[in-house]
C-alpha cells in the first residue's frame, strides 16, 4: 500500500502556536511524528518505506516504528485526510 495525502488537506498553526491539520471541514492536533509521515504520504512511499525513513531519522528500530506509522496512517485514513492506493 502507497498512501497518498488527500488533495486539499492542510497543515496550519493556530493563534496559539498548534500544529493542526485541516481539510477545510475538520481540524486535528497533530505531533512531528504525525507530519514526517504525512509529508511521505504522496502516493510513491509503502508504508514500509515511510517506516524505513521514520527509523532512520530517529534511531529507533523498525520494528517499534512500524507499528506506529501502521497507526498513524490507519488514523489519517480514518479521518479522510490520506487514501490508500
């Protein structure tokens, strides 16, 4: 699965400094972590792939990451802000 960023959805800073993202209709908090994999949501990355990068830019193992971006990216499609082609 490669998935891909909702065309239309946005990443905003509200008035107290939040990180939201937005597709005009619904706001969501989101955290760095959240944004790394969203910013690699483009269609051309596998999830394993997205969790490749993740791993690497933290120093974690793959397999603590795995799970997580698995999670982030089933939240970001149950929201409506990612497909998964």
């Amino acid at each position: 699965m490669k998935p891909q960023k909702k065309e239309g959805v946005k990443v905003v800073q509200d008035e107290g400094g939040n990180v939201l993202l937005t597709d005009g209709k619904q706001f969501f908090s989101v955290d760095p972590v959240i944004l790394f994999v969203l910013d690699r949501c483009n269609g051309e990355l596998t999830m394993e792939q997205i969790a490749g990068e993740l791993a690497e830019a933290t120093g974690l193992a793959i397999e603590m990451v795995q799970r997580v971006v698995e999670q982030i990216i089933e939240a970001l499609a149950n929201a409506g802000m990612i497909e998964r082609t």
